[in-house]
C-alpha cells in the first residue's frame, strides 16, 4: 500500500489530498500543529508538531512513499517555507521518496514568454511576498543537483477557500502558462485540485517539474 505524509494536513490544500487519498486507499499521516481538527478515519494516521522542525520532519516522513508539502510559504509569525525547505528535501533523499509540493499560481506565465503572474497590473499586491516566496522555492529546486523525485502543482488562479467551487472529476494541465477557460477564467475546485495531485502520486508523469491544473 501506498503510503504518505501530508505537512499542512488541516489546511485547504492539505485536507482535500488527504481526503481523495483516502478515499482510494493511500495509507495518509496528516501533520499539523493541531489535529484536532481532522476526524479519524481508515487509513489515517495523525502526527501533531513543527514543521519547521528538521528532526521531527525527518521522523514522521522516514516511511512514507510520497511526502506532500501544503504549507503556506509565508506563515503567521512571518517565517518562511523557503528557509526551511531543505528538512523536507533532506527527508525525501533519507527516505526514498517523492516529494510533492503544493504551489502557488503566481509564478506561472500569463502567456508564452511571460511575464510570471505576479508579475502582471492583475495580480494583487496583497499576495505577492507569498506567491513570490513559494515562487524562490520552485526555482531553488530547479536549479539544484537533488536526486530527489520531486513535482510542484501550481492551481488555477482562482484557487482557494473564497472559491471552493464543486467536484467535476476533471481538470487540464499546463506545463508553465496559466490555463483559463473560453471566458478567461483561472479557476479549479478544492476537490478536483486534490484530484489531480493524488492523480500524479498514483501514476506519476512529471518528475522534477512543475505542471499547473485548472478546468
């Protein structure tokens, strides 16, 4: 059986993975700094701590298939997931996993050549030190030498919890420009993004790259 551990289990990202693994029979630990958000369920494995704690990433992730990173890139207290990426990278090699990373849409093109999206008059100021932190991570991967088997999904731009939409149990992907429909909307469900990502955990297609979903 597949197994895997989810950092950010609790949050929109996190808990719509867990749910669609779940529902396919993945073994999931789900880890937050509090779990007593999350109902037990089969299947479900709960690991309350830090994140940001090299050793207890190292732990919890040292028997998992695939390890999903769903995690803010800039959190409450101001810190950033790029400043401590490495724990998760570090744990993938130890373990022999993949790692799955859960983007942001800013850093995709608006069209062939660009610009990235946040980037764009478009794009809200109040986002951008998060989209422009998750962004560095995705570019710090590229360009180092890991061994590890790592994909980061970047969803729609119209992607959260203002915008849950519903389940359609489709969706498109794009490799770095942002996919809109005939309307020029960005969007994709929570659940149809969980989809797409346990999608490439069950059959993966993309191996130290980035692919972009949305409908």
């Amino acid at each position: 059986m597949t197994s895997i551990v989810v950092f950010g289990g609790t949050g929109y990202a996190g808990s719509a993975i867990t749910r669609e693994a779940l529902s396919r029979g993945i073994a999931v630990t789900a880890v937050a700094r509090d779990t007593s958000k999350l109902d037990a369920a089969e299947g479900l494995t709960l690991a309350q701590g830090d994140a940001f704690d090299a050793d207890f990433v190292a732990e919890v992730a040292k028997d998992a298939d695939v390890i999903v990173v769903a995690l803010h890139a800039v959190q409450s207290d101001g810190s950033e997931l790029k400043d401590k990426f490495q724990h998760f990278v570090d744990a993938a090699a130890n373990a022999g996993a993949r790692l799955g990373i859960v983007g942001g849409a800013g850093s995709l093109l608006v069209a062939d050549g660009g610009p990235r999206l946040f980037d764009s008059a478009e794009f809200p100021d109040a986002f951008k030190g998060e989209a422009k932190s998750h962004a560095q991570i995705l570019d710090a991967l590229r360009a180092s030498d890991t061994d590890v088997d790592w994909f980061y999904v970047s969803p729609a731009a119209g992607y959260g919890s203002y915008n849950p939409g519903e389940r359609r149990g489709t969706y498109r992907t794009t490799d770095e420009v942002l996919l809109t429909d005939a309307e020029g909307n960005s969007d994709i469900s929570g659940d149809d993004f969980g989809l797409a990502f346990v999608d490439e955990i069950a059959n993966p297609a993309h191996h130290q790259a980035r692919f972009g979903v949305a409908y």
